[in-house]
C-alpha cells in the first residue's frame, strides 16, 4: 500500500513485507499495526510477543482487560484503538451504554455500578494522565478489589495501552474496513 495523506508509513502487504516479517502474512492481512511494523522485522519480532502478552489472555477478565484499553485508548484520544477495541468490547461482555461510557460519551459513575470496575476505570484514568503518582483515593479504590500482581498487570496493560496509542495516533493507522462496517452496525460510527 503506498503512503497517503491518510496514513504516515506506507503498509506492507505479504508481497512487500521484509523475509523476517513475511509469516505473520500467513494467514492473509495481519492488519495495520502488524503491516507498519513490518516495516522492521526486528521490531515487529519484539513488539508482538510483547502486545499479545500485555494485552491477551491472562489472570484477569478479559472484560476487565477491556475496560482498560478502551477507557486508556479514549482519555489518550487513540482513534485507531478506540475503534479497533469498542468490538472487542463488546464481545467481550460489556454492553453498548457502558462502552459509551468508557468512550466518555457517557458519565462511567452513572453506567458502572460495580465498584472493582468503577475503581478499575478510575485507576485507568489515572495511569493515562501521567501527571506523576496516582492519587490515593484511586489507588485505595483499587486496592480493595485487586491484589498486587493484578494491580501490576493493570498497570502494564494500561502503559502499553499508552504505547499502542501514540504509535497508532503518530502513524494515523487505519481502522479495518471489517471494523468499521461492525462499528456501523452497532451504531459507533
């Protein structure tokens, strides 16, 4: 795909993609942030492993998981990731009103009632100002619901979250067609 005033770096397709990149091909297009990585294998290499673990099945619920990177991905302004992430959202378990919440359409006090997950979002919130510590209301919100080690892994999960969004924002990635025609069926777009 050449370069456009739509998108900073051109996407690779299977034809273009460097040797070292050319398996995540396999199974037809990877997608935009695998086909701008591909760009350099030796990256692309380190990245994955590292998203798919930050970001993919783990001690937590994947609805929990959700709550981060949609709410980090809308507080960080990350298009690409807001809609990429509000399917995903969905199938995992949250219903259209609370991922309009986590989109800030709505007010999440007013949608969440459980209080782990209203902590969660708070602490979400927090960790993607990054004005320093997170204050200590939030973190003894969180604290009353999650343990240490799920609390590092929100954390992680909302840093690189973070990460993803400034990749995707800097590089104007574009959200799939299969994406967005589900985004329009559920009325997101």
């Amino acid at each position: 795909m050449p370069r456009t005033r739509e998108n900073a770096v051109r996407l690779l397709d299977a034809a273009q993609a460097p040797l070292l990149a050319r398996r995540y091909y396999a199974q037809g297009d990877p997608g935009s942030l695998v086909s701008s990585l591909a760009q350099v294998p030796e990256l692309l290499e380190v990245a994955l492993p590292f998203i798919g673990t930050a970001l993919g099945p783990s001690a937590l619920p994947w609805r929990t998981k959700e709550l981060v990177i949609v709410r980090v991905s809308a507080r960080a302004q990350c298009r690409y990731c807001v809609q990429t992430h509000t399917p995903v959202a969905l199938d995992a378990g949250l219903n259209r009103t609370e991922v309009r919440a986590l989109r800030g359409e709505l007010d999440y006090a007013e949608v969440f009632h459980d209080p782990a997950e209203r902590a969660v979002v708070a602490w979400s919130d927090a960790v993607a100002a990054a004005k320093g510590p997170v204050a200590r209301e939030v973190r003894d919100a969180l604290f009353e619901h999650f343990e240490d080690h799920e609390i590092v892994e929100l954390t992680m999960l909302a840093g690189a979250t973070l990460m993803l969004n400034r990749f995707a924002t800097a590089l104007e990635l574009p959200t799939s067609e299969a994406t967005l025609a589900r985004l329009a069926a559920e009325e997101f777009l």
